[in-house]
C-alpha cells in the first residue's frame, strides 16, 4: 500500500523517487491491479501529501519502464502485462505462481474495499509540526499526576486488571464518562449506555459494521473528514455527500436527493473542517428527518469540549427527542492521543451487541489505563486539564493571527473562532488551494488544503492548526510561510 511521502524531507528528488517506488512497489504487489485506471495526478498529490510535480514525474519514468499505459484522453493504466517486466530472478515459474497466487488475489470483496481506501485516506503517520490540524497540547499535559494515580493503584488492582475485561469497558470508566458528559455537555445517559473504545474511528467503524448493510446509503458532511468517508466506503457503504452552509449541513437538500438514506454523520458542535456551528433549527430538522425515515444519526462530537465562548453549546443528543442519536466521544483531543481511547453512547438495545463486536476486534481497552482515566476524571483532573487549555488555546490562537497577517503583509487574515483546534482561511471557489499547499511541504510546513476535505464541493482554503504548537513556533512558521507567499 502507498505511504504518505515524509513531509520533513524537503528534497525534491528524494521525495519523487519515493513517490515511484511506492507506486511501482503498488503495482508489483498487486495493490493496483494490471488494467487498473489510475488515479489522476492531482488526486495522487493531494493523497501523498506531495506536489503534483512529483507525481507527475514518477508517473513519467513508470511509463518509460513499462509500467504504466497512457491512453490519450483517458487517462494513465497499470500495464495489462507485469509479469513480462519482473527480473529473471524474481520471476516465478509457471508452477510456483499456480501454487502461490499473489496474496492480494486473496482478499476478500470487503477486504478489497478497505485495501483501497488508501486511495481515499491516509492518516498522518509524521510527527506533528505547525499547522498541522487535529494535534492538541501535549507537553502541557499533567503526566506527573496520571503517573502518581497509575502508583496509587494497589496490587489487588492490577491484577483483576491484568484478566480479561468486560468488552464495553470498565465499570467504573464507564460511569465516570457517565458523570463527566452531564456536567460538561448536558448529556442524561446511565453509565450501561457508554461503550469505551478505541478512539472515534473505532466508534465510526464500529457503526458501520452493526448498522449498515453492503449497499446502503450513509450521508457525511462535504467538506468533511476523509476517515469517516473511509470507513464507512470499507463496509461497502455507499458514501453520499451533503453540502455544508452558515448553518451546517443542509438538511432539507439532503433530504430530497438521498431520501433512502440509513445513517448520517455529523459535527455539530464544531463543522470539521469549518468550524461552522448547526445552528438550532437544522438541529431539529435534523432529528425530525431521523425520527421520519427511522434512521441513525452520528454526533462526532470530536472537539465539543473547546469552545471559548461565554455560553458553550450543548450536544446535539442533549435536545428532546434525540433517541436516534449516537454521540461518539474522545480523550484524543482532550487529553491525547496516544491514549487511544474514545467512547461512544448507546441506545440500551444495542449496548450488547455493539460489546460483542468489540470483542470479537479487539476484545478490550487496557485495563490499568481505563482504571487511571476513570480516577483522572473523578478526582477533577481532567477538568482542570481542560481549564487549562481552553486559556491556552485561544492565546495561541491570537498569536497565529497576528503573526500570519505580519509575515504576510496582510495577505492572509484570519478570523478568531469561539471554538475547535483550528483556523479555516477560505478562498473562492474553485481556486487552486494545492500549489501553496505542496510549497509549504516542501519547506517543513503542514498547510492542509480545503480541496483534501472535499467530495463534490468546490469549496477552496487553507487548514492552520494551532492548538499543539508554542508561540515560537508558530511565529517562526508564519514567518516562513510569508515568505512562500
């Protein structure tokens, strides 16, 4: 499978023919099937990460070898024929291929799907580095005390700990969760409605697996977050886009053109990539149109604990008639991400099975790490944590501000946001949003395009998050951004 290109090399060669060898490397091993059309340079650059320069040039040389195919008008082919291309050290005798058929033959139709989604969603596997979006504060986080309450815990402790668990979580996590989400946003469940997982992406997988057969149809915001579209594409969902306004996602339009629709997800609380809040009466068409058509609405409330404003807003699962509403929950953004835990909150009638499925996955979180987070929440840590943050984040906020519009002359003014981990710098539609993107790369920056959070939109920007990186960091990386610029 193709690997994002590492963003910190800023060699131009060395990043192209690691381009090429990942996609010759594809098709030798079957990733990209022989006949198979290949994505257009532009939608490989946005994947990779990297220009379209790189791309381009990579394709050029896997043409020379006989690689690729280009058809006039129709674009690039993987070669009908790579066997006649393997080294006559490589190449299997006729015996020897009956016996061992290459191992991607052998996936399964789904399997297949989920191979694919490669083409669709890479997650960032390089270390973050400004603006990348999504990374909170983590030298900030108190480490001192989640390692004085992993000391507190007895030995009796550890181990019932250190036996298999409940697959739903631990109790006591589970009723802290409980706990925690009434307080901060206003959500009534009992702690037998939470089910602890793997983060959200777990969670999204999860849906997908229990509710959703092959063929259905699942609604997701456009622009919105490439891993929910992937995974749900995984499960062989089809995947449908609803265009997002002023006021969130546009429900009556959704409505009318996907009408068959079983399940839809949303960010409420904070549109990703937006930041657009739904405004009220979409939040209450939107339950009328679940509770209509009997189907399931997600609440990826997956930064709802930032918000800087006098009066926060409420969970979408927290109004009056919101049975169908699933909230899906993380500690990746407030605490973070190494902690791969998340959450999600359940009708009753399918805590049971959606604990099976985990377990038939995964089987359980840690159990000494579920048992320090539920400490950490009861005893008021996380609270403070947050406390803290949300003084943190909007400082850091200003200085992006004040520093992009000094290193740019001007250029790019961003407006302040009451909420989320980062800042939308919106162009008009349909401009290239790639070109700055991929120069930025180049020079040790990760500047997201609009583009890549886009399905059918035509919506154009620059993604600045700000949330994990000091004020130094962030002026220098304005500074060297203006001179891109």
């Amino acid at each position: 499978m193709l690997q994002r290109a590492n963003a910190s090399t800023p060699r131009a060669d060395t990043v192209r023919q690691r381009v090429y060898l990942e996609l010759r490397r594809a098709m030798e091993q079957g990733t990209f099937q022989p006949g198979t059309r290949l994505p257009a340079s532009r939608e490989q650059a946005r994947t990779l990460g990297v220009s379209r320069n790189s791309v381009l040039w990579a394709m050029e040389r896997l043409q020379s070898e006989g690689y690729v195919v280009a058809r006039v008008g129709d674009g690039s082919y993987v070669a009908d024929d790579l066997g006649g291309l393997q080294t006559p050290a490589r190449q299997p005798s006729p015996q020897r291929a009956a016996l061992h058929p290459p191992i991607s033959a052998s996936l399964s139709q789904r399997g297949q799907l989920i191979a694919d989604t490669v083409l669709r969603w890479n997650p960032p596997l390089q270390a973050a580095a400004p603006f990348r979006i999504g990374a909170p504060e983590v030298a900030s986080f108190p480490f001192a005390v989640w390692d004085r309450l992993a000391r507190q815990t007895s030995k009796a402790q550890r181990v019932a700990q250190a036996q298999y668990l409940d697959p739903a979580g631990a109790p006591a996590l589970r009723e802290a969760i409980a706990q925690w989400l009434w307080a901060s946003r206003g959500i009534r469940c009992e702690a037998a409605q939470v089910l602890v997982c793997s983060g959200s992406q777990q969670a999204i997988d999860l849906i997908g697996r229990l509710l959703l057969d092959v063929g259905d149809e699942a609604l997701v915001e456009d622009p919105g977050y490439p891993g929910i579209r992937a995974s749900l594409s995984g499960h062989g969902v089809t995947v449908r886009p609803v265009p997002i306004d002023d006021e969130g996602l546009v429900v009556e339009q959704a409505a009318k053109r996907w009408p068959a629709a079983r399940l839809v997800v949303v960010t409420p609380t904070s549109q990703f990539p937006t930041g657009v809040r739904m405004s009220l009466k979409r939040r209450l068409a939107l339950l009328d149109w679940a509770n209509a058509q009997q189907s399931w609405i997600v609440e990826d409330d997956y930064d709802g604990e930032f918000q800087y404003g006098t009066h926060r807003l409420p969970a979408l699962c927290s109004l009056p008639h919101a049975e169908r509403v699933l909230y899906v929950g993380t500690f990746s953004k407030t605490l973070h991400p190494g902690l791969r835990l998340g959450f999600i909150v359940l009708p009753l009638a399918l805590t049971s099975a959606f604990a099976m499925a985990r377990a038939i996955s995964d089987r359980h979180a840690p159990g000494d790490t579920q048992e320090v987070l539920a400490r950490f929440i009861t005893e008021g840590h996380l609270l403070r944590h947050l406390r803290r943050m949300r003084e943190l984040y909007p400082q850091r906020q200003q200085v992006l501000i004040d520093a992009l519009a000094q290193a740019t002359r001007g250029q790019l003014l961003l407006q302040p946001s009451e909420q989320g981990l980062h800042l939308l710098h919106e162009l008009p539609a349909g401009a290239d949003d790639q070109t700055l993107s991929a120069r930025a790369q180049a020079a040790g920056l990760l500047l997201a395009p609009l583009s890549r959070y886009c399905m059918e939109s035509k919506r154009r920007g620059w993604l600045f998050g700000y949330a994990g990186y000091d004020t130094a960091a962030l002026r220098e990386a304005a500074a060297r951004l203006g001179v891109l610029l």
